[in-house]
C-alpha cells in the first residue's frame, strides 16, 4: 500500500520538483522544461507564500504530486488567483490530481480574502486541451473553459523577415536603466488583454533578475525618449540540455496602444530573431491568447511562428 506524505514545497526541494516536472513533461509533451536553478528563482518572488500556498506530495523520497498558487496583485474586479500543480505519470489514476485541486480551493481562501478582502475570488487552472483525463477532471470539479493560449514555435534556420524600423522609431537592445520604461509599456500594452494585471516595479524587478532573462535578445522601441514597445526574452536552460536546441523564448512583446498599427511589434520581433539567430539559437517561441485583441496570432503567423500546441484555461468561482 501507498503512503504518501504532504508538505509545503521549500527551496530545499527544488531539485525533486524538477524531477517531477520533466517526468510530466515527457509523458505530456507540453514543451515546457523547467531546471532545479529555474525553480529555486522562483522562491525570491514576494507575491508568492509556499508555506501556505504550496504542497508537495511524496512518495518516499521521490516528489509524486504538487501545486502552487499564484496570487495576483490586484483585483479589478475579480482576484484571479491561478493553480499551478501536476501528478507524477506512474501515480495517475488514484485520485491525486482530484485531491490538489481541493487542496487549492482550500488554501486560497485564505490567502485571497488577507490580499483583497470583500473582492470576488476565481480560481483559474490550466491544462492541454489535448489531455483527456485533465479536461475531464477539470469538468468534473465544476471548473468552465474560458480561454485557449496557443504555444507557438519558429525555425531560426529559415529565412527571416527584414527588421523594418518604422520611420522615427529606433529599436535599441534591453539595458538595465530601461527597465521601468519596459515596465511602463508592459502594463499599459497589456490593459486590454483579457486576465492581465498591473505589474508592480518590485515584481518586475524580480522578472528582470531572474537567471533565465536574457537581455541580449530583449528590445526596446523609442520615439526620441519615449518608450512605445518592448520585447523581453527568456532561456530555459532545461529546455536545451532535453533537447539540444536552444530557444529563444519571448516571454512578452507589446506596443502602447496609441502607437499600434505602426509595424513596430513586428520591427521588434524580427529585430530579436535576427540577433537571436546571430548568437546561435535555433529556434524562437513564445505562448500567445488565442482570441487576442490586438490580433497578434496573424501578427505571429506573418513573421513564421505556427502554432505547436494549445492550452486551455479553466475558471472557477470560489468562495
């Protein structure tokens, strides 16, 4: 018989949730391999309480099962809290991946009503929309579909569309004085995008020291001083050592919205394919809502991403 021990995640235990995250990686195929040092960034982030927010599950000395809630810095209207978790291939079936996401309905009261007291609390999750068991768990735990992202992946081998700088735009690489200019186009690019939150300068700032930033291939987009894009990229180190290939992994790009329609999303996006190419990435990705408002699946599309794979959001009302 199985006896399975329950526990916060710490730092501590970064190395067999990796482990535990590639193991599901392999038999999902989602894309997204995560390292030990990935892991333990993540522990620096202030918007996150792992002794409350957290849970492993164990199985002796292996890492079988967890989930981790993230917080979100405002509530405007709603506070959409999101659940992260997942159960070890070899330890589907028997009823964990049940047991987690009750666990999490559970634990985020708490931490919700401590954040944003008297705001409404949804719990969003996510999965493959390709992966029957979670859908249905999903269902099954009164959960609704909401939303699909599509994971979208670009050859650096082919030809690359021409860095076409709009006429009084300059595109200038990521330098770390421009980080609150970054910050400044991220928020207001992403108001009108469906589930995005103000991100805060001391959150930022996290984003921007964690070890897997790259600001090689991050840029900027200025009209004299005034910032009006930016592109921020990201490398997953675990990504290449599982696979052989490095990725470029552009974790946001966006424009201020009285500067779209200019050219200067695609100017940024061709301006880091064609630096990432030059310092030997072979490819390029990145995750992108699939009912955009700004249309940037067509916008992708035009400089060669296609579409890999597809995840689903689910939502549900807590509380």
């Amino acid at each position: 018989m199985v006896s399975f021990r329950r526990r916060p995640i710490s730092v501590a235990d970064a190395g067999d949730w990796a482990s535990l995250l590639t193991a599901v990686e392999d038999a999902d195929g989602g894309g997204d391999f995560v390292s030990e040092a990935d892991l333990r960034d993540r522990f620096a982030n202030r918007e996150q309480d792992y002794p409350r927010g957290s849970i492993a599950i164990y199985n002796g000395a292996a890492m079988v099962g967890y989930g981790v809630l993230n917080c979100r810095g405002t509530a405007d209207p709603v506070h959409d809290m999101v659940y992260e978790g997942g159960v070890h291939p070899s330890y589907r079936g028997l009823g964990l991946g049940g047991e987690l996401l009750a666990w999490a309905e559970q634990a985020a009261l708490p931490l919700h009503h401590e954040r944003h007291p008297g705001r409404p609390l949804t719990l969003s999750s996510g999965c493959l929309s390709g992966s029957a068991e979670a859908v249905a768990l999903h269902e099954e735990c009164g959960y609704q579909a909401s939303r699909w992202f599509h994971s979208m992946l670009r050859d650096l081998s082919e030809p690359l569309p021409p860095a076409a700088v709009p006429e009084g735009v300059r595109v200038v690489g990521y330098r770390p004085e421009m980080a609150e200019h970054a910050r400044l186009v991220r928020n207001e690019s992403f108001r009108d995008h469906w589930g995005s939150t103000e991100t805060s300068a001391e959150h930022w700032a996290y984003l921007m020291a964690r070890g897997a930033f790259r600001p090689g291939v991050s840029f900027l987009a200025y009209e004299g001083r005034e910032p009006l894009g930016m592109l921020i990229s990201r490398e997953h180190e675990a990504y290449r050592d599982q696979t052989g290939r490095r990725d470029m992994h552009i974790a946001q790009v966006g424009t201020r919205a009285a500067a779209r329609k200019r050219g200067i999303a695609t100017a940024l996006l061709a301006t880091a394919l064609s630096a990432a190419r030059a310092d030997g990435y072979d490819q390029a990705s990145l995750d992108v809502d699939a009912d955009s408002p700004t249309g940037a699946v067509r916008l992708y599309e035009r400089v060669g991403f296609t579409i890999g794979h597809t995840w689903v959001v689910y939502k549900k009302q807590l509380g």
